[in-house]
C-alpha cells in the first residue's frame, strides 16, 4: 500500500508522474522444432491482445483510472500490442447534452497518462530456447498509483524473471509556492509486493534515491526442470539431455536476470 506524506494543499493539480516498467519474462525449453512453433502459438493465444487488453482494463481499475481510449493490435508472425489511456478523473463534455464522457477529443492532453503492453514470443534458432518477454508500462498523473497494480500484473504472466522501475517524475507545488518531488513514502519496490510473491523469488535492489528512481529485479527461487519443459517430461529424458537442457536453461535465466559475472 502507498503510504502518503502528510496531506499537501496544492496550488492547482497534482503534476507529479509516477511510472512502472517492467520486463516479464518466461523462460521454457522445447525439444523439437515442432515444439518451438507450437509454444509461439500457445503464448500468441494466450497473451493475444484481447486477453492483454483485459488484463489493462482491470489494471486500470485496480489503480482507479478511468479509461479513455484503448489501442490493440495483434502482430504477424507473432506478439501483440495494447495501449490504453487514461485520467485521474472521468472526462466530461461540458457543452454535450447529458454531460457525455468523450476520448478522442483529450487523448493528445492525456498522453503522460497511459497503460502499455507489448509483447515479444522468440525461440533460439539451435538450442531448443524459447523465451517469452512482455515489456509493461503503467504511467500516472495525479494521486493514483501504478504501484497498487504490481502484484496483480506479476501474477496475470508466466513470469519467471522480472526486471522492474519505478520512477516519480516532475513536481507539484503547494500553496506557499514550494515544490514537492514525490508525495509519498518509499524504499523499495519490494515493499509494495504481497507475500506470496516475496516467498516465491529471490530479490535484488538497485536504487537512487535523490532520483526518486527504485529498481528491483527478482527471479524464481525454486527450480523445477518439469516447468520449463514445453510438452515434454524430466522423466523421458535421459540422464545427460536433463543435465546439458538444465545448463542451458539456467545459463538463460541468469543471463536475463543480469547475473552474467556468474558465468564463465
């Protein structure tokens, strides 16, 4: 939970932009070529933009946006972009009977706030790799937080890696003309991730503080040879191919995770 600084009296609005970004990663291995193609269309279809959509919707709602304008595409031969924007507060046509809600016409004032999500399903062409990553950007103006959406984002992907940042942009000034660089308090992104999710990974912290810049990666603790194989089992491989699938699998995870000092 964000936890605020004692309330400001602002002169005008909250001009502050506070912005999630995170890399997700799923990282599995597939025996065959056959395989490799199979595991492109299981994430096209699991994560295709109808889906992604739906997850920013609820990401939206969670953080008490309001949706203005939602842009989806599916790409060919694979992945899938959706861009939704959004307001602290519903946008009302002043001059239309009924007071409509509009989006168009505010889109290009509403531009610093926004949901994203793109997707990027890939295969190694030799060594049986395949690698799903989703790049998310959760940016807001005003008093809402992207933070109070983590835990949901984390948990709606296969997400073996994570690799995030948050960052508090800008300033708002009070009504003694002072400036105020962030409005509530933080540490780390840690603090505002659930417990199951703190059991389950090993976490790792790169912060600036006079930045107002948090970065925190974390990987799965466990491994499990049975959750990274696609359509395959540990138990039908011989004892070499699970050693030699093992290597390569980890060789990846700690290449994603930045831990590449760890590997001759």
């Amino acid at each position: 939970m964000v936890k605020p600084l004692p309330r400001l009296r602002l002169q005008g609005f909250n001009n502050l932009t506070k912005a999630l970004s995170f890399n997700i990663y799923d990282v599995c291995y597939a025996v065959s070529e056959e395989q490799r193609q199979r595991y492109i269309d299981y994430i096209d279809e699991e994560y295709n933009a109808d889906r992604l959509t739906q997850i920013l919707t609820d990401v939206a709602e969670i953080i008490g946006a309001n949706i203005l304008n939602v842009a989806r595409q599916d790409y060919d031969p694979q992945g899938a972009s959706v861009t939704i924007l959004i307001s602290e507060e519903p946008v009302i046509d002043k001059k239309a009977a009924g007071k409509e809600l509009i989006s168009d016409a505010v889109v290009a004032h509403l531009d610093k706030s926004h949901i994203t999500v793109h997707t990027y399903p890939e295969t190694h062409p030799h060594n049986g790799i395949a690698t799903f990553r989703a790049d998310i950007d959760v940016a807001t103006c005003g008093v809402i937080s992207p933070m109070k959406a983590l835990n949901y984002l984390i948990e709606s992907f296969e997400s073996d890696i994570v690799v995030m940042d948050y960052r508090v942009r800008g300033f708002t000034r009070d009504v003694k003309g002072k400036k105020h660089y962030i409005d509530h308090r933080i540490n780390s992104i840690q603090e505002f991730l659930s417990k199951p999710i703190k059991q389950r990974y090993e976490m790792m912290d790169v912060n600036i503080y006079q930045e107002n810049l948090f970065h925190t990666k974390m990987h799965l603790k466990e491994f499990d040879l049975d959750t990274y194989l696609f359509e395959e089992k540990a138990k039908n491989l011989g004892f070499k191919d699970r050693q030699r699938i093992e290597m390569q699998l980890r060789r990846e995870i700690e290449e994603l995770y930045g831990a590449r000092n760890l590997i001759d």
